[in-house]
C-alpha cells in the first residue's frame, strides 16, 4: 500500500495525515495518546473510536486495541482511557468548530467530513420531527473516526482490462463488491487515471465527472474535493445521482461519468441515458458477485440492456482491493491472463 | 508665575477629566450599535450561509472599528486554537478579557453572557431565534444608554472645566 503525503518525505516520519488532520479534531487528552502510540501501531491506525463511557479505542491494520492516556496499547479494555463527558464536548466543537447549526445536513446523514477527507461517524439519539420523519442527531456521544489513506495505483491490476483494445476506447464499467472492500478506493484511482491520462497509453486524458452523493469519492470538504483526483475532473458534490448526472452532462461535458453506488430505480435510468448521450460511465454497487447483478432488479435492466461491458467483482480475501474476478457484457469471464495478477 | 502653571495644569487635567467621563457616555450607546450590527451580521452568516462561527466572527471583526471588532477577532482566535472550546466558551472569555476596553454597563454584560451561552450550540432557526431577542435585548440597552448620554455628556463636557476653574479660585 501506498500511502500519498502532500509534503516532502523527510517529514513522512511525524505522519502528516496524522498530525495535521486528524489530531488538530482531537481534544488536547486524547491528542496526546493517539500521538504517543508506537509508531508502527500509529502508521497503520485506520479508525478511533470515541464512546462516552468507554475507553478510547483504536483499530489498526486489521487489529484492535484500547489505548491508554499514556499513549500504550492494551487488548484490556479496562486499561483504556475512559472518555468522559469533557473528552465528548470538545471533540464535537472541534469537530464541528463549534457551529452545530452548520451541520444540520450532515447531522442528519450521521456523519460529517473533515479537512483530509477523513469521514466522522455519529451516533446519539435520535431526533424527529411531528411526521416522524428524522431530522438529525441530539446528544452525540459516538464518534468514529474513520482515516482515508490515498492509495495510489488500487487500479493498476485491471487497467488494461477496461480498455476496448481495437477502438482504444473506456468500457462501461461496475464496480461490485460488499462494504469496506476498497470499492470507493479503487473508483477515486480509476478517476484520476483517466483524468491524468494514464489509465492506458492508448487512451488520452478524459474530462471527468464525479457525481459524489454522499461526498465520498472526491470527500469534499465545503465543496472542495480532499482528494487529488486529477487535472480533468469535476465533481457536483451531495448531489443526488440522478439528477446530478444529467446536469453534469448538460453543464460540463464529460467523457466519464463516474458515481458512486447505484441502487434507486432512477439511477439506473439515468445511467442508461448518459450511455445513450455516448458518455463513458463507472460506477460501484454493493453486492458479493454476478448473481447479484443478474437478479438485483435495477442491476438485471442495466445487465440485459448491456449497459456494461466490464463487471469487476471486489472482496477483502487478501486485504482490501482483493480482485475476484472480471466479467465481460454477457457476464462471462474474461480470460486474459488476469488471473495471474490477482 | 508658579501658581499660574499650577493653575494651569489643574484646569487641564480636570477638563480632561470631563471630557473622558463625557466621552464613555457617547461610546457606551455606540458600541451597543455595533453588537446590534454585529449580531445582524452573524444573523446573515448563519442563516444564508450557515458559515462556521470562527469564519462568521473573523468576518464581523473585519467589519467593525476596535474594541467590539477586536472582540470578535479574539473569539474567533480563541475557536481556532485547538482547545475545543464551545461558542459560549470563547464568548465568555474574550468579554472578561476585553472588559476594560468595553464601557458597559453591568446590564450591558448580562445581555451579552446570556446571549453567549446559546452560541453554536442549536440548529439554525434556534440560533437565530436567539440572535433576535439578543438584538432586542441590546437595542433596548442601547435607547437607555442615548438617554444617559443625553443627560450627562454635555453636563460632564463642562462640569469638567468649571470643576478645575473653581478649585483654581479658591487656590488663588
């Protein structure tokens, strides 16, 4: 894995990604801890979880642990650091720099994006308005702090599988596979490939649509994308699909539509209509195979109507990006020796 | 030719005097307006543009002359510096710490905790709810202050003088 850093490498030893996106939402405490772990354990932190009333806890390359004041790592969750009522208050202001009001939208997802494109999960109760519909969280007590890491090159595996390799031209193509498989990675490097011109040396730089819902592909951070995604691309951020795709299509004239999971009966409407338009598009589903798209009834329209012509299927088998398998139009294999690779 | 520069120098002094008490009764009713403007402006960032407060208050000290823009910028200072202090927090603090450059009164400090303790801490139409009984509140204070200013200005403007000339004639 390749971790990207903004700044020069003689520094990548403090963890930039670390010290100046993820602690500056620490309070002071907790700061101290997370710093002070080993610098293995620290490197490799992917979420911290901060509960009211339970210890501060963290998970690494696939471990856990819970970590104590003293920045020391225990499987006993006795040992962690308890997090009180102090440790949960400045959390949230500085999370939210202290303007609750800012985040109504995000408060009603249940999750907000800091500088970083790092994603903060909460939970608390729940508050609802007359018709019982959910109007956003009160008293949050659980944050999860889940740290994004750029991986360059997720998609340099199948590359050359996207390509039609007599027109030079980008497969239709859907990314599946369930939750936390590196789906939205893989799709965010695919995007710069193609906005950087570097996907395949046949195929020249594509102007780039992110249509990013639920601001996760680009991550944006009040509007401006967290992730280097290439010199090409645009991205409508919290815009829903559908809509979005058409008014990309209207006002930016991409090459690439490129969305992230597609699932709602208008998705799949308009994702055949940016087809027609003779747009490129890629896109994710959540789903453990083919016989999802073959019976998932938005997926199976898009599937007999040969929207695609590349189905990529991920799973976690040997750690995230794991490519199971690459099936063409009519959902066959696609033999290309890429089995090697996988 | 002593006691004349000795007069001399009581009389400017307590015209000074005068005019300094004069002058805290024309700045009280005018940093008042300048809170109202001030939370008028915050009005606007929250509502239309829901802006963070640290980016709102840096905003408002832009706009107002010293000492209520400088209170807005220590606000906005003391949001940012990474101790996570909640709106009332840095609210609080920055009026303690600007209490000398501020000539309130003690109802004028009141209007401005309560306020502070609602900062940030709702969602917008609650916020905003507060920013206009904030707004009443301290044009209330405002309109009392004009009176005050009204009634004591001019009176201290020469009270001041006469004062000094008085205690010079008895000197002589």
């Amino acid at each position: 894995m390749i971790v990207h850093n903004r700044l020069h490498p003689a520094t990548l030893d403090l963890d930039p990604v670390l010290r100046d996106q993820i602690a500056p939402v620490l309070p002071q405490r907790l700061r101290q801890a997370v710093l002070s772990l080993p610098d293995d354990i620290r490197r490799q932190i992917e979420e911290v979880r901060i509960r009211l009333g339970r210890p501060l806890q963290i998970y690494y390359g696939g471990r856990e642990g819970f970590v104590t004041l003293a920045g020391s790592l225990s499987s006993r969750a006795e040992d962690g650091h308890l997090i009180d009522d102090d440790d949960i208050a400045q959390t949230l202001n500085l999370m939210t720099h202290s303007s609750l009001y800012a985040l109504e939208e995000e408060l009603r997802r249940g999750y907000l994006t800091i500088p970083g494109g790092h994603r903060v999960g909460l939970a608390g109760r729940a508050l609802l308005d007359g018709a019982g519909q959910l109007r956003g969280l009160k008293e949050i007590t659980t944050f999860n702090l889940r740290i994004a890491r750029d991986v360059r090159h997720a998609a340099e595996k199948i590359r050359h599988l996207l390509i039609d390799s007599t027109a030079y031209r980008l497969y239709n193509t859907l990314l599946i596979s369930p939750p936390q498989c590196g789906k939205t990675t893989l799709l965010r490097d695919l995007a710069r490939h193609l906005s950087c011109g570097t996907l395949h040396p046949k195929l020249p730089p594509q102007k780039v649509g992110i249509v990013d819902e639920r601001s996760e592909v680009a991550a944006s951070w009040r509007g401006v994308p967290q992730h280097d995604l290439g010199p090409r691309t645009d991205v409508l951020d919290g815009c829903p699909k559908a809509e979005g795709m058409q008014m990309m299509i209207r006002s930016m004239s991409p090459h690439v539509l490129v969305t992230d999971e597609i699932g709602r009966p208008e998705d799949g409407a308009a994702l055949l209509e940016a087809i027609h338009a003779g747009v490129h598009v890629v896109t994710t589903a959540h789903g453990f195979g083919m016989h999802e798209v073959r019976n998932r009834p938005v997926l199976r329209q898009l599937f007999e109507q040969g929207a695609f012509h590349r189905y990529i299927v991920l799973s976690r088998r040997r750690g995230p990006c794991t490519i199971e398998g690459v099936y063409d139009r009519r959902g066959e294999r696609v033999q290309t020796g890429s089995e090697s690779h996988v | 030719m002593f006691k004349l520069v000795g007069g001399l120098l009581i009389l400017a002094a307590s015209t000074m005097a005068g005019f300094r008490m004069a002058n805290r009764y024309a700045e009280r009713p005018k940093q008042l307006r300048q809170f109202v403007s001030a939370l008028k402006v915050l009005e606007t960032e929250i509502f239309y543009a829901a802006t963070p407060l640290p980016d709102a208050c840096q905003r408002i000290a832009a706009r107002l002359p010293a000492p209520v823009g400088e209170f807005f910028h220590k606000i906005s200072d003391k949001l940012r510096d990474g101790r996570g202090l909640t709106g009332d927090g840095a609210w609080q603090e920055a009026l303690d710490e600007m209490r000398s450059s501020l000539v309130l009164k003690d109802g004028d400090r009141d209007v401005l905790r309560q306020f502070g303790r609602t900062l940030g801490v709702s969602d917008r139409s609650d916020q905003i709810k507060h920013i206009h009984l904030g707004v009443a509140h301290l044009t209330a204070e405002e309109a009392s202050a004009r009176e005050d200013q009204a009634r004591n200005e001019k009176m201290w403007r020469y009270l001041g003088a006469l004062v000094g000339l008085a205690v010079v004639i008895l000197l002589y």
